[in-house]
C-alpha cells in the first residue's frame, strides 16, 4: 500500500486517531498502562482523548472502523 491509498482508508474507517478534532488526552491513557503488559501487543489498546467538534470525552482504538459513530463529523487530520 502506499501513502495515498493509507490515507484514504482512513477516511473510510472515520477512526478518532486520524480526525482533527480529536485531542489526545495522554494522562488518562497512561493511567491503564497496568492493564497492557509490554509483551501484549498495542494493536488492542483503547486510547482516549476530547472531540473538539462535539465537545465530549472519546475512546478508540487506532485502525478500527469507527464509521458508524463519526460518519457525520470526521475530518482527516491532513485534510486542508
């Protein structure tokens, strides 16, 4: 796959990891770093963070398709 065809997925896939309006919120996933032991992979890993657009708490785990839920309001982070 190249660049171009990854970056479109992703808008398929509407995912909270790849949208501008999400502002990842670090500390709280940290705070379940208890529950990931290093030699578990991350591919399962729930993340968290704030949707600017709808002004409330997200979760989400990376190359997931979230179309469902942000249909409506996802927008590519390298999208102008």
């Amino acid at each position: 796959m190249n660049k171009e065809s990854v970056i479109e997925l992703q808008r398929i896939d509407c995912n909270c990891n790849d949208c501008a309006f999400m502002v990842r919120d670090l500390e709280k996933m940290r705070s379940f770093d208890h529950l990931y032991p290093k030699d578990r992979g991350k591919r399962c890993r729930i993340n968290y963070g704030q949707c600017t657009k709808k002004a409330e708490p997200v979760s989400f785990i990376p190359n997931h398709n979230m179309t469902v839920e942000n249909r409506d309001c996802f927008k590519h982070r390298r999208d102008k």
